[in-house]
C-alpha cells in the first residue's frame, strides 16, 4: 500500500473505496492505486472520513502480474520465463512447459498413443496398436512432460513420459473400471472415473498411495476435466449437463443445463469451459463466473473430441460417418481471413483460365476475450487440404472415370486403404444370367459362354449376386435351404452357409467390407456373414417381414431393402439409422448404380425403369415402356433388363423372349443403344429370369 493526499484537504472519503488514482501520460490513462480506506475524523460517533489525511491506496504495481495473468492471459503466459529445474517453491510463476518439449499432440486411438507434430507429421507411435487393450481416460502432465492413461480391461492407469519411454503402473490397486483421466499440473494430483464405483477418485502425482474419493454414488460417470489456475473440477452428467465443483469435491452445483455434451476442455487463457454440443453441432464456452455461452465454432463436421491450446480449439470428428479430415493453416494478409459465416467457402486458383479449389474453409480462431464468437481475424484460417481428397471428390463426383481410372490390384498388397479395382484381376466383360434352376455365364455380344449350374439340378434358386473382388458369385438354394458359392466359370462350387437357415432368399454382397447380406424369409429377417470367415455372421434387422429383395451400395455404405413390392427402405450397413426412400406401387426389382450413387428400379405399374438420388431423393425415368420389365442390373455406364413376357422393341429392332436390352444411364430418357439376345429363346414364359453384370 501507499498514501496520499491532496492540497487544501482534498483526499478521498466515505463511498470512495474500489476508485482510482490515474495518471494521464502521453494520452494514456495508467491506473497507479485503488482506494482502500481513509482514517476516520477523531472523536465523532459516526464515522466520516478525515479529508486533512492522506487517503490509503492499493499499490497496483504490486499486483502487475496478477492482473495481467486474467486480463492478458495470451501475453502473461507468453512472458513467463521457462521453470528452472532448482526448486520451485509456492510463490514461483514460470512456464513450466518450455522445460520440455512441446507444440504437439498426444492422439489417443482405440488401443494406440501418438505423437503428432503441429504441421500433421506423426513424430512417433508412443503405445503400439499391437496392444490390444482399449484406452479409456488420456491426459499429460506439463510439469513433469509425462502422460497417463486408463486401461479399464486390466483394471490399471499407467504413465509414460512424452517419448513414450520410462512407461509404468501408476495405479492397479483397489480399481475396477478407470475411466477418464485429468491432471492437475499445479497441485499435482490425478482424478480419475472408476466406472464400477459410480466414483470420482484423487491420487497424488508424486505419491499414488495417498489417495481419497472426490465424488462418490456419482450417478452416471463421464468425461472430466480440471482448471488447476481456477482450482475447479469439471464434470459431464450424462441426462443433464456439465456439473462442477472445488477440487476436493465440495460446493457442487450445475453449470450447464445441456443434452448431448460430449468432450469437455477447460481453457487456461480465459477460465472458460469449453465444449462440444452433439445436440447442435457446436463447440461452445461458457465463462465459469458470469454463466454466459458462446459458439466458438459453429457446425462443424461431426465434432467428437476436444481440446484447447493457447489461442486454439482443436477438435476430432466421428469418423464413423465422415472421412479422416486433414487441415492447414492459411495466414491471410491485411486480416483478411474467413471469419465467422465463411465456413465451407473455397480458396480458388486461378491458373490458365481454369478455376481451382485448393482449400474449403473449416473455421478461423474465435476471440477468446468474446462474449459472442466473433472470429479473430488477425490469426490464421484454418482449410481443408482439397488435395488429400481428390481421388475422394473423383469417386462421387465422377465414379464412372473414377472407376475407369484405377489400377488393377495386386490380391497380396490390399490393405484397409488400398483403393483398386478387384474386377480387372479377373475376367469380365459378360452377364451372369439367373433362370429358375440354372446359371449361365453370358458375354456381352449375347452370346452364351457356358452354363456354370445345369439345369439338370432341380433345385430352385432364390437368387444370386456376385464378388467382383475373388471372382465368385453366390445364390441361394431354396430347396435345400443353403447358400453356395462358386468361380465366374462354374468351378470351385461349394456350400457357403447350410446352417440355422430356413428359407434363405436374395442375397446382396458388400466386396469393399467382404461382407455376404441374405433374407431369411421364415425368419422374417436379413443376416449377414463375413466373405472370409462365414461363421462370423450376425442379424442385421429382425422382425421385417414381405422383403422382396435387397441391394448393397458398398461405398456408401448403404443398405436397401424392397418390402410389399411399394416401399423402398435404406440403412446403414448395420442396420441403423433406417428410413423410408420411396413408396410407390408395383416396384419389381432394385439395383445400385456406382457410377451415379442412384438407387435404380424396376416399376412395373408405369412399366418404367427409374432411379432416386439417395440423398436428395429426386427420381428420374431411365426408361419409358421398355415392354415389360422384370429383373434389372446395372453396371459401370450401363443399364440391363429383362422382359421376357412380350417383344421389346429397341433401334427398330424386335427382341424376342428371354431378351436383355441395354442403354447408357446418363442418356436421355427413352433412348436406348444396343440390344442383344441372352440364349436360344427356349426360356419358357414361367422362366424366373434375373442377371448380374461383372463388368
């Protein structure tokens, strides 16, 4: 403190206290003290103020650091000098991060922890993936440059420094489900989530056997966090919101009455909580003193897990549903960075008259300080790298050049992103062409190639489909209630799945997931079972009755199903997420077109041939009367067709009984290109007649 006093009694008095004593230099107010309180006039009862002394300031100079900690907090950790590694006692303030190395991430996968630098470079895999335990709880200590992580199968929290070198058992005693994980850097304690205890636990960094519980009977554990600078401990309540407390527990109050809160971060800069919101897409903060949110970032894909970084919010999206995203930083001049609205805007090229998109805007910094998300305009915009997507943009926007324009594999050297084209390991270019009891193999001129299952076997077919990627097709026995497999040429025939099917009918094969989809009729269900190892299987939808057929998009990872010939519904491949496409009368067959992403279809009320965008569900006729359709198949830029209860006539030209007629399905509507005769023409009227093209 300090004292002073005016001219001519002139000093502050009663009410004064919490003013200022300013200072104007070169234009700019300084604040020098804060009143603090003034001696009391002497032998007076009540008390008033002795404007004949000097008045008691707060010297503000004392607290310089203090005050620029949570008004500047981007430039008081900026100027904190790096800890030494004597010993530091309470009243130190230094950066303890500078001591080791920093400016990466610590990525916590499935069952694998990685170094990534800032720029994107994976700098080295801290636990293996060959680790089969899956982590639940990540999170580092600054101090000390190690991190620690939960093993809930082995019932263990380990640690390791940042290198991943010096790893060892942290705590295994007395845990029967650890969960999330949180440091507290300052104070030096680890908390941590026992799923099985319904608890919140504490353990010191330096000593784990002194340990104690936070929380206990805590209904429905999730994420935690900690603010070591504020002393709070953060938590998400699954059904309502984000709770917090002191660090011991004590004084616990709702902060946030949210749904679908799924990562949390607290933000050394501002004191703020940050957070992702399932429920609008957002990543939001809320000032911990005042209770005001405000979007940070505002749709972005599919956000899943956060964290917070001196002036950056990072986050992860589910890539259950979205691609891995790759992103880079763009410095604009004069400020002239994408700011908020800009996301999803382009960086273009211009480059000999052609525009170019190099980048798609994902979202810029927010001013931290803000109570609204207002972008900062002075950092650096962050884009999507357009670059790393091209063969992804080519394979929807254009899958027919796409598909056109891959090599064949190589059977030894597909791995999980391996993009290749199976078919041209094998031969193709010819039509596998379904009766009632035989398979035959039919080339594109029309001619017949060989019969692959002879009519001579009385067994009834229920249907096939084929695997592009081994060169096999697959059918289903209705007589004998088995699915088979064979190779393009009818050799190599073999059961696929005899048991616990009862009326097994239309199949549908996934050859990107190697996955079989079939429709038990009896069952009143569709299964699915693994192309490699067919004991894996499992029900994909029960209780769904009148499935007509099925049809498998493998990349969109997209399942359709025909039910009461009318309705067209669509899922994910598990199951999920099921909806109605299309409803319309008399739909007789479906079947996936690849090269447009269109879900095609045969109606036998208008004696069309359609196809519905998936997404926008816009329908566009293919075909108008092509004289009774019935099965249908499409391939790369091709459509095929049977009709083969009356003459259809193309080009001018007749094509009899058991005729397949084809055209491009980009074409104009109506116009067809070619037609060729699929056998002799001794099919009988009574003929179940289908196809699958392997080109």
């Amino acid at each position: 403190m300090y004292c002073a006093g005016g001219k001519n009694n002139v000093s502050a008095c009663n009410g004064d206290s919490g003013g200022g004593m300013f200072f104007n230099i070169n234009g700019t107010w300084i604040l020098r003290g804060i009143v603090s309180f003034s001696p009391s006039r002497p032998n007076v009862n009540v008390s008033l103020c002795d404007s004949s002394k000097p008045t008691v300031f707060t010297d503000v100079s004392k607290y310089y650091n203090w005050i620029g900690r949570y008004t500047n907090t981007i430039e008081w950790l900026k100027d904190l000098k790096p800890c030494s590694d004597s010993m530091i006692d309470n009243n130190t303030e230094c950066n303890a991060v500078s001591q080791f190395d920093h400016d990466f991430f610590i990525v916590g996968l499935t069952n694998s922890i990685h170094r990534v630098a800032m720029n994107g470079n994976l700098i080295s895999s801290v636990r293996e993936e060959t680790n089969k335990n899956e982590l639940g709880g990540l999170d580092f200590d600054c101090v000390e440059s190690r991190f620690y992580w939960s093993e809930p199968a082995t019932r263990t929290i380990f640690s390791a420094k940042y290198d991943g070198t010096d790893k060892k058992v942290f705590i295994t005693k007395d845990l029967e489900e650890p969960t999330h994980v949180a440091v507290d850097w300052i104070s030096r304690r680890l908390y941590w989530v026992d799923y099985g205890k319904e608890a919140i636990e504490v353990a010191s960094l330096d000593n784990p056997d002194v340990r104690t519980m936070v929380n206990i009977n805590v209904d429905d554990p999730n994420e935690i966090a900690i603010d070591p600078v504020l002393g709070k401990l953060y938590r998400i309540h699954g059904s309502f919101g984000i709770e917090w407390s002191n660090l011991d527990g004590s004084e616990s109050e709702l902060l946030l009455n949210a749904k679908g809160i799924s990562s949390i971060k607290a933000s050394m800069l501002t004191g703020e909580l940050c957070y992702i919101d399932q429920g609008t897409f957002k990543i939001e903060c809320i000032d911990t003193r005042t209770k005001r949110t405000h979007s940070f970032i505002r749709n972005p894909s599919s956000p899943y897990t956060l964290a917070v970084a001196d002036e950056l919010v990072f986050w992860t999206q589910d890539n259950r549903k979205y691609p891995r995203n790759t992103v880079f930083c763009a410095s604009g001049s004069n400020d002239s960075n994408a700011c908020v609205g800009g996301s999803g805007g382009g960086m273009f090229f211009n480059v000999a008259g052609t525009w170019y998109l190099r980048g798609i805007e994902s979202f810029n910094p927010g001013r931290l300080s803000m109570s609204n998300s207002v972008c900062d305009s002075t950092k650096p915009s962050v884009y999507t790298d357009m670059s790393k997507y091209h063969k992804w943009v080519m394979r929807f926007a254009n899958a027919a050049r796409w598909l056109k324009g891959l090599e064949p594999c190589i059977l030894e050297k597909i791995n999980k992103d391996t993009m290749c084209n199976a078919a041209n390991n094998f031969s193709h270019g010819f039509l596998i062409v379904q009766l009632t009891n035989t398979i035959i193999r039919v080339s594109m001129n029309g001619d017949p190639i060989n019969n692959v299952r002879e009519d001579t076997n009385e067994s009834e077919l229920g249907a096939v489909d084929y695997d592009c990627a081994e060169g096999r097709f697959y059918w289903t026995d209705l007589s004998s209630k088995e699915i088979f497999s064979a190779k393009y040429d009818g050799t190599d025939e073999k059961p696929f799945i005899t048991n616990d099917l009862d009326e097994p009918t239309h199949v549908a094969v996934d050859w990107i997931s190697r996955r079989l989809y079939w429709v038990d009729t009896e069952k009143e269900t569709i299964e699915a079972a693994s192309l490699d190892d067919p004991s894996m299987r499992t029900v994909v939808i029960a209780n769904v009755d009148n499935v007509n057929e099925i049809a498998v998009d493998p990349l969109q990872g997209k399942l359709y199903r025909l039910r009461n010939k009318k309705h067209i519904e669509c899922s994910n491949l598990d199951g999920s997420q099921s909806e109605t496409l299309l409803s319309t009368t008399g739909i007789s067959t479906i079947k996936v077109s690849l090269a447009t992403g269109e879900l095609c279809y045969v109606n036998s009320a208008t004696f069309e041939i359609e196809c519905i965008e998936t997404l926008s569900k816009k329908t566009r006729t293919i075909m108008r009367n092509p004289s009774s359709p019935d099965a249908l198949s499409v391939t790369e830029d091709m459509f095929y067709w049977t009709g083969h209860k009356s003459p259809c006539n193309i080009n001018n030209g007749d094509c009899g009984q058991g005729t397949m007629c084809f055209l491009n399905p980009r074409a104009q509507a109506g116009k067809a290109c070619k037609f060729i005769k699929t056998g002799t023409g001794t099919s009988s009227e009574s003929d179940e007649l289908s196809s699958e093209s392997t080109d």
